[in-house]
C-alpha cells in the first residue's frame, strides 16, 4: 500500500513540474487542440447526454467546453457532491450563468433548485476529471474518490473518457482494481485507447 501511495505521489510530483514549465499561452493552445479533439470525437458529438464536470485544482479547465456544447444543444449533466459517503448527485443544466452556484467548498455546481435531476442510466458519455493518467486508462484523481465511485456505476454502454495535457500521461498509475479506469483520454497530442 505504501509503495502505490509512492508511486502516486511520485506521478503527481513529475506531472506538477511538467505542467509548471508551461506558459500560459502553451496551457491555451494545448487546450484548445483537447477541445478541438473533444468536438470532433463521435461518441461526444453523438450523445444525447454529456456528464461532465466543473474543475478543481490542475484538472483541465470545462467552462468553455460545457458553454460550447450547450450552444450546440447538447445535453450536459454536472455533479452535485452530497454530505453522504462519496455520493454524487447529477443535474442536466441548460445555461452556464444562470443554472450554476458555488458550494462550500467554492466548487461550480448545477443549483439544485433550478435544474433538474438525472439518471446515472442517462449519461451516453461521462468526462472524468483527473490529475495523471496512463495509456491503460488508469487515472490518480484528487483522492477523494468520489469519481472512482461515479465510474463504477455508470452504464456498460457508457463511454468514460478523461481530457489531459500530454504531460499529464505518465509510464503507469498503480491502481486497486483497473475497474476504476477510463476507456478513452483525449490529449493535445492524440487519442488513447484503453489497451
């Protein structure tokens, strides 16, 4: 256990140091090819409804994604995180303004008097936050892991994908069980396929 708590810390620390010898200007271009590939990619484009996610700490950035997708239309659901062990709650939300609040830990999420709650068997895509990732689809997170929770209950038929700068892919993610892992990272530099 102390070995993988390591090795974690270890990817983080390398994917910290790579992400801070980036401009600004870089982190937006990169960025903007990851949207770029996200729009282009069929499974997004092709979902009646999105999941997707508001960011914390270096997670990549949504606002713009969230807002472009619902100009087009799309269906987008966000996490409301409850007091309850690890529980997410999900809400479609039809306006970037008007339909987000902050909690109380300063997080963007759907207000829950105003939008409307979904089904975790509704989702037809889920973008999943992290901080590392491999090309076997092992993710490290924030560690709370609410979103290890949210993967394993989502449908079969549900792709999982993750959004990351290349420098945030690193050689291997030791994980507890790969059931926790994406199918799919969208990068500025290519699409991975889960192997």
């Amino acid at each position: 256990m102390d070995d993988m708590k390591n090795v974690k810390t270890n990817n983080l620390a390398l994917v910290a140091e790579r992400l801070k010898n980036l401009t600004k200007e870089e982190l937006n271009a990169k960025y903007a090819k990851i949207e770029q590939r996200l729009f282009e990619f069929a499974n997004f484009m092709e979902a009646h409804l999105a999941f997707l996610y508001t960011p914390v700490s270096n997670e990549i950035p949504t606002e713009k994604i969230i807002r472009k997708a619902l100009q087009i239309e799309k269906g987008i659901a966000l996490p409301v995180f409850t007091d309850a062990k690890n529980a997410i709650n999900l809400y479609k939300i039809s306006s970037y303004g008007k339909d987000l609040i902050r909690n109380a830990n300063d997080i963007l999420e759907p207000d829950i008097d105003r939008c409307k709650k979904v089904s975790l068997d509704e989702i037809n895509i889920a973008v999943i936050p992290g901080l590392a990732f491999d090309d076997k689809g092992g993710r490290v997170g924030l560690g709370n892991n609410f979103y290890n929770k949210l993967i394993t209950r989502l449908p079969e038929t549900c792709r999982k994908v993750a959004l990351a700068y290349e420098e945030q892919i690193v050689d291997q993610i030791q994980m507890e069980s790969r059931k926790y892992s994406v199918d799919i990272i969208i990068t500025d530099q290519r699409v991975i396929y889960k192997i």
